[in-house]
C-alpha cells in the first residue's frame, strides 16, 4: 500500500511540474491526484470511521486556509480594480534615476509584507512597464522584484503562503516572526539591492509621467480611501487573532464586508467621473480561483500520506540521515523550494514535526518560514512571483539562471547566516 500510494504522489506531482508539457492544469492534476490517494486508503483499510476522523479534519483546515487567501485576494482586488495603486506609481515615476533601484526594492518589500508576493510581483510589474523603457535593464528590475517581493513575505503572516501555513497551523505567531526574521528577510534584501544597483549604474532610462497627470478613472481621493481601507483591513488581522482569538480566515471576511461598504459607499462619487455599474466581472478576474483550489487540493494530498503514516516515518528517517542539525534541514528545504513548489513541502513537514517535538514559535519554525520563503528566489520557477514574472513578461529561464540565481543565493544565505548566528541553540 505504502509503495503504491507514494507513486501515485509522486507521479502527481511530476504531473504538476510538467504542466505545459501535458497542457492540463495543474489544479485538475492536483485534485485527481488527491482522489486516487484517498481512494487508495479507503481500498485497504475499508473503514469509512476512520477515514472520516483522518479527512474531515484535514478538509476543514484546508478549506479555512483557502477562505483566508480567498479574501486577501478579494481586498487587493478591490484596491486594484478602483485604481488604489495609481498614486504609488506616480511617486516611484518621480523619484531620481541614482535613488530608483532603492526605490522599487523597498516599496516590494514593503507591500509584499502587506499584501501578498504574489500579488506584490503583479502590481510592481505593472508599475515598472509605466515607468522603465523596453530594453534588458528592466529584466535586472524584475528579477529584483521576485527577490524583494519573497523577502518581504518571508518575515509577514501574511505575506507568503508558506508562512501563512505556519501561523494558521500553530507553528509561529505573528509578533514572534517579524521579530525574529525581518533583519535576515530585510539583509537578503539590502545585499541583493546592493549589487543590482551596481549593474545598473549608468543603464537605467525611466520614462518620466507628466506631474499634471490624474488617475484616469476615478478620484485621487476615492483610491486613496480604498488603498488605506484595506491596508488597515490586512493589518488589524494578526491583531484580532492575538487579542480576541478571533480566527484569521474570520477576521479576513470581515475586511472583505468593509471593503464593500466602502466602496458602496464611495461609488456613487465616481459614477459623476464615469458612468457605469461596480465591474463585479472585472473585481471577480483579478482573484486567483485556480491557486486556491490548487491550494487546497495539494493540503489533501498531504492529509493521505499522514493518514497513511508515511510521513511520520520520512521523518525518523531524515533525522537519522542528518541527525540533529535544523540548520542543514531548514536551508536545504529552503534551496529544494526553488525546484519544487514550497507549499507541498512545508504542509508535509508540519505534519512531519508534530508541536510536542518542536512547539510554537521554536528555532526550527521560523528559519524555516525565512528559508522557504527567500530561498524560491534561487531560480525563476522556484516561488509565485518568479512564475509570475515569467509569464507576464516572457523572461528567459536561463537569462535569470545567469544573471539573478547567484545574487539572490548570496542574499539568501547572508540572512540565514544571520538568523542561525543570532537565534542558534
């Protein structure tokens, strides 16, 4: 059974990584993948007790995790859609070319900590197709963004996917993350700056916008109200967790009613600039269904092979190649990332390392939400923003392997050094 049951994960997941190849989706691999594994397990083991002990709580959990990303996705959407970007745009088009690097690598940072990386990489993008004249320094930009973007994720609960898992799974708590990682993430991010910078010294050529210019749809203070709203709605979440033990997916749905009361109430005020109804389609676009079902179809591939004790058993055995040293364990999950999708990874090892080994917010923990999160930014398939990046401006695998991979495993390895050296047990 034990056999069978990891071939059919495996061959799963191969699928998945040859997507293009197939021309399937990978959500559709993903769900028929959970399918034959759960079918497997009800095959041998002919108790529907005890596969409903094992699946119903892995569903539940899985699904609370998708209504969180859901409505993270709901809010930037509804930011987006009503131009709520449009002044951060005009601010980086304004500052000088010597300050601009720095500029669009914070400004990453500092959204992805607030938003998402993915959906960070998607608005930068945008922003530097306005600002950046076509020509090859605007790929140095990019790869950047892919490196900003993951390390600012790395440090926020809300931030990465993969660090979302961990706070939602009780593995790391909200304050204890930042404290303990934002100086690695933020490292990562200055070194990997620093010599972006200095390959475009001299290359870079911005187009500048017309000060005079305004927001071509709806009013400065209509997407300013937005873009606060649902700052403020993203933020009060971790708050509302640690205060009240209100659940995060919970506190979520409530800035997603906020956001539609105040953009029910604000409204009106644009149809005076442009006529028309809310683009209920156009807010329903730009939320990524396909990464959530994704999402939740890969969390109940791993439910199986915990219910078949395979990965109880990997553990034992990954301990006794390596013994005790979290450090190897952690960077090489961090490396491996880059290869291989993290969210299978680190929803196997949650379930690898029950809290009674390793409990709330311990050292291995919180290098590992750093070295999953930084360490996708090795090659471009390696994290969301990298495959984002590519698809949206068709850059080349191998321009990134040549010119981005080493820079961002220097900033990679420089924050984890930091982190071991400053928190090591």
């Amino acid at each position: 059974m034990v056999t069978l049951i990891v071939s059919i994960f495996l061959l799963g997941y191969l699928a998945i990584t040859l997507e293009n190849f197939f021309k399937v989706s990978k959500v559709w691999i993903a769900f028929i993948t959970a399918l034959l594994l759960w079918g497997n397990l009800y095959f041998w083991h002919r108790d529907d007790d005890i596969l409903l002990k094992q699946l119903v709580p892995a569903f539940v959990e899985g699904f609370k995790i998708v209504l969180f990303l859901l409505g993270a996705m709901t809010i930037v959407a509804f930011i987006d859609i009503q131009d709520g970007f449009f002044t951060i745009t005009k601010t980086l088009a304004s500052i000088p070319r010597s300050r601009f690097v720095w500029a669009i690598s914070i400004t990453t940072f500092c959204l992805s900590a607030l938003l998402d990386n993915l959906t960070t990489t998607i608005v930068m993008v945008a922003i530097i197709n306005k600002i950046i004249e076509n020509n090859k320094s605007k790929w140095y930009l990019l790869g950047l963004v892919i490196i900003a973007a993951n390390a600012g994720g790395a440090f926020s609960p809300i931030g990465d996917i993969t660090t979302t898992m961990l706070w939602m799974g009780g593995q790391i708590t909200p304050i204890k993350i930042v404290l303990h990682t934002f100086l690695p993430s933020f490292v990562c991010l200055v070194i990997s700056t620093v010599i972006i910078q200095l390959k475009l010294k001299g290359k870079l050529n911005t187009i500048a916008l017309n000060k005079n210019d305004t927001n071509p749809a709806f009013s400065s203070l209509h997407s300013n109200a937005l873009f606060y709203t649902g700052i403020v709605c993203l933020l009060w979440i971790p708050f509302l967790k640690f205060y009240f033990n209100l659940p995060a997916y919970l506190g979520m749905m409530i800035g997603v009613v906020i956001m539609v009361l105040i953009t029910k109430l604000l409204w009106p005020t644009v149809l005076l600039i442009k006529k028309g109804r809310f683009p209920l389609s156009g807010l329903i676009k730009k939320i990524d269904l396909q990464s959530g079902f994704f999402f939740f179809a890969i969390l109940l591939c791993v439910a199986a092979l915990d219910a078949a004790h395979i990965l109880p058993e990997l553990a034992i055995k990954l301990n006794n190649s390596v013994g005790n040293n979290l450090n190897l364990v952690a960077i090489g999950i961090g490396l491996f990332s880059s290869l291989v999708d993290n969210i299978p990874l680190i929803a196997a090892l949650q379930h690898m390392y029950p809290l009674s080994r390793f409990p709330t917010d311990h050292y291995f923990w919180e290098l590992l939400a750093y070295a999953s999160g930084t360490g996708g930014s090795c090659l471009l398939i390696g994290s969301a923003a990298g495959v984002a990046v590519m698809g949206l401006e068709k850059m080349d695998f191998f321009w990134y392997l040549k010119r981005i991979s080493w820079i961002a495993l220097i900033g990679y390895l420089s924050g984890a050094i930091l982190y071991m050296a400053t928190f090591s047990q």
